[in-house]
C-alpha cells in the first residue's frame, strides 16, 4: 500500500501485553503454544479508522482482528521451556513499529521490531526470527 497521507514513514514505541495461548470463544482455531503481544486498543483503532477513511469511497473496509490489535510471537511451533512460556503471560514488553499501513487484501497491519520477543524466541528453543516476521495487525478486511 502506498504512503497515502503523505507522512514519512516514521518509527515510534509503545508497549503491549504477553497473552499465552490467547483465546476468544466465537474462534474454535487451537491456539496451542501461541503467544501475542496484546497492543493497546486505542493504537490499533487509530489505524484501522485511519485506513477505512481513506478507503471510505472504494468497496474496502477493514474490521479488527479476533484478538484486536496484536503480535504475534509465536504460532503453534514447538516449545522447550513450558515452564518459562507459562510465565510469560500479562508481562509488559516493548515494542516498536512503522507508520505505513502495509496489507495483502485480507489482513493489514504494520511492520514491528522487538528485540525482546526475538529474545523470547530463543529462550524458548526457537530461532530468533519467526517464519512470518513481527507485524502488528490491525484489521483484516470485513466480509459481506
């Protein structure tokens, strides 16, 4: 997606919460051995309502994620160290993110570094980088 508002793409911080194994009833996806960074609610809303009013004249409309905003750490992969996983749940961490909105016309979101959860990784047996790189999702598009 291209840099619409006319901003440079600028880099800011903020801080989210570890949820492990997250669940939400109406999802009957396992979530075993995930773990996301839970973001703030207004942060994640400022973009989606951001990318809906540019859209706002095209049929593309984007809702929140299941789990609202989030970051996901690690997605169903093998777990080492149960014990440290466990005890990561509602830890504080920080973060940090790109203005520009990017997408692939189902989800969009926006590209994170966090050095703590590539830290996190490794303590848990698994390689510094994941398969799909950090990314704060904000929406994905709305069906119907």
């Amino acid at each position: 997606m291209s840099n619409w508002y006319k901003f440079t793409n600028t880099q800011y911080t903020s801080t989210g919460v570890l949820k492990v194994n997250p669940r939400v009833p109406w999802i009957k996806k396992d979530t075993t051995n995930w773990l996301i960074i839970q973001v703030n609610p207004d942060l994640s809303r400022y973009y989606l309502e951001l990318f809906n009013f540019h859209h706002r004249a095209k049929d593309l409309q984007i809702e929140k994620p299941a789990w609202g905003g989030h970051i996901s750490i690690i997605r169903g992969e093998n777990i080492l160290d149960k014990e440290y996983f466990y005890s990561l749940q509602n830890k504080s961490i920080e973060f940090s993110y790109e203005s520009d909105i990017v997408g692939n016309n189902s989800h969009y979101w926006l590209k994170v570094k966090c050095p703590e959860a590539n830290e996190i990784r490794i303590k848990l047996g698994l390689q510094s980088d994941p398969p799909i790189p950090f990314h704060l999702t904000i929406g994905i598009v709305k069906k119907g």
